[in-house]
C-alpha cells in the first residue's frame, strides 16, 4: 500500500498520530509489539526481532520513527531498517528524536544525522513531554502517590511539550510527502513556555487542589530511582544525567515549530492540566 507504517503505534505520540492521519484519510499501518488482532491495518513490529522489519515496511511509502527505548545505542537496530526502507524506496522518514542530549550516547546523534541526510527525511527534536507528569510514567506516579517530583535539576527550565502537538506536526509532514521540512530537515519541538520543575508543581497544585512539593535531590541518587522504576543501569545515569543539562540551562528553549507547521500554537502546560485533572487524584495512598 502507499501510506504510513508508524512505529510504535501504540504509543502516546503513535496512537496521536495514527488518529489525525486517518482522520485525512491517509491510509495508516501501525506497527507495535502486540499488535490487534482484530485490527486490519496492525502489524507485528519489535526492534528486538529484525524479521518483524521488511514486512513492516513493505508497500509504504513514509513512515514515522520512534526508535528504541531504554537504550543510548539505539543504531544496531535501527540502522539496517533504514537501510531497508531506503532499499524499498521510503520517500519520507519522519523520526520521533530529542532536544535533549543525552550525555555519552553519540548513536542518537549519529541516528539523526542518518535521517537528516537523505533528502525529504525528517527529524523532529521533540522536548520533554508533558505527559511524563501522568502516571504510568515514574514522574507521574510519584506525584499521585506521593505528592512530590524528586529532581536533580535545580531551577532549570524545560519547554515540555505535550506529545498530542509532536504528533500533530508528525501528521503534515506525513500526511503529504509534498510538503517540504525546513531546510535544515531538522524541526525543534517545544511548548510555549519554558518551565522548572517549581512551576510545574505550583500550576499542578493550583489546578487541581492537590498540594504537589520539589523535592532537591543528587544526580546519583536519581539515577537509582531511575533503576528501581526498572530501567537499566547505563540508560539511567544518562537519563539522570540529562538533568544537570537542565539546571545548567541547557533545555531552556522554546521554539515555534508546532505553530509554523501546524498554524495553531502548541498546548500550554496549565491547559494540560486542566484537561488532566482527575489523573492527579489522591487516592488514598500512604505518604513517604
């Protein structure tokens, strides 16, 4: 078929997209681990399992990347399905990357400049998503838990985005390969407004009523929270890392992308809340 293979399709950005290109009538393949069976357009697709590839790809003519997680090696995988999707004649990748730099991983750097270098392929540096404050993620749960986000990053500020305006700028850019990237065949993605984990909470708790504190913690210890949420060894001191990028002021950028592409601004972070506001619930739960 000519249309879209999304990886990670089911995903918060997939899942986003995948319902916006339908929604224009582009025909959609969406690839996941367990996919549907029910689903005529679902097909199997693991980074770990190189022969779900080639049937992912076959017949599509865009596709929109998400690249492994949990890892800062992600080219072993990913670099021979490029290479695949180049071989059957992928007009247009679109890959789901970051603003943030993770510390000691130049594979993500070498992933994007992959992608950037083919003509019509895109790469959007997204920031950090709003999303990460909703549980299931580690940052969400410990506030419905507790209260409380445990950051090593101090004052600094993040243009955090929500993954509903990434999957948006996605969908022009897919949904007709006409339309053209930037020059740079780079696009940073941000929110409207940079914000510390100190706005966060105090927007949280007006929003909602639930009181939500920082707590300060060392780089080292949040590695280990990183750990014991069940990520590994090597890509939680990176991830932990990240955060002296962020009290350095290194992520304290905000762009206009998201309104170039789209023609609307992107959410902000106290409209995210508001629509989100029973996620934060107390529920009861012991404090500590």
């Amino acid at each position: 078929m000519t249309g879209v293979l999304v990886t990670g399709g089911t995903g918060k950005t997939g899942s986003a997209l995948v319902e916006l290109l339908r929604g224009h009538g582009v025909p959609v393949r969406v690839a996941s681990r367990h996919p549907s069976g029910g689903a005529l357009d679902a097909v199997r697709f693991d980074w770990a399992d190189p022969a779900t590839h080639p049937a992912a790809l076959r017949g599509v003519d865009r596709v929109f990347l998400v690249p492994p997680v949990n890892t800062v090696d992600p080219m072993p995988l990913v670099g021979p399905f490029l290479a695949e999707a180049q071989r059957l004649g992928v007009r247009r990748v679109v890959l789901l990357g970051s603003a943030v730099v993770l510390p000691n991983a130049p594979s993500a750097l070498e992933l994007a400049a992959r992608v950037r270098a083919r003509p019509g392929w895109v790469v959007l540096r997204a920031s950090g998503f709003m999303q990460n404050f909703l549980s299931p993620h580690p940052v969400g749960e410990r506030i419905r838990r507790h209260g409380e986000i445990r950051t090593a990053a101090g004052d600094g500020r993040v243009g955090w985005i929500d993954a509903r305006d990434i999957a948006a700028a996605a969908s022009v850019l897919l949904a007709d390969p006409r339309v053209e990237p930037s020059e740079q065949g780079d696009h940073l993605l941000t929110g409207p407004q940079a914000l510390s984990y100190q706005d966060v909470a105090a927007i949280i708790s007006a929003r909602t009523g639930r009181p939500v504190r920082v707590v300060r913690i060392g780089t080292d210890e949040q590695a280990a929270n990183y750990r014991a949420a069940g990520t590994s060894a090597e890509f939680a001191a990176a991830i932990a890392a990240v955060e002296d990028g962020i009290r350095a002021g290194q992520e304290d950028q905000v762009s206009t992308a998201v309104l170039d592409l789209t023609g609307r601004p992107p959410r902000t972070f106290a409209a995210f809340v508001q629509e989100h506001a029973t996620r934060w619930a107390d529920d009861g739960l012991p404090e500590g």
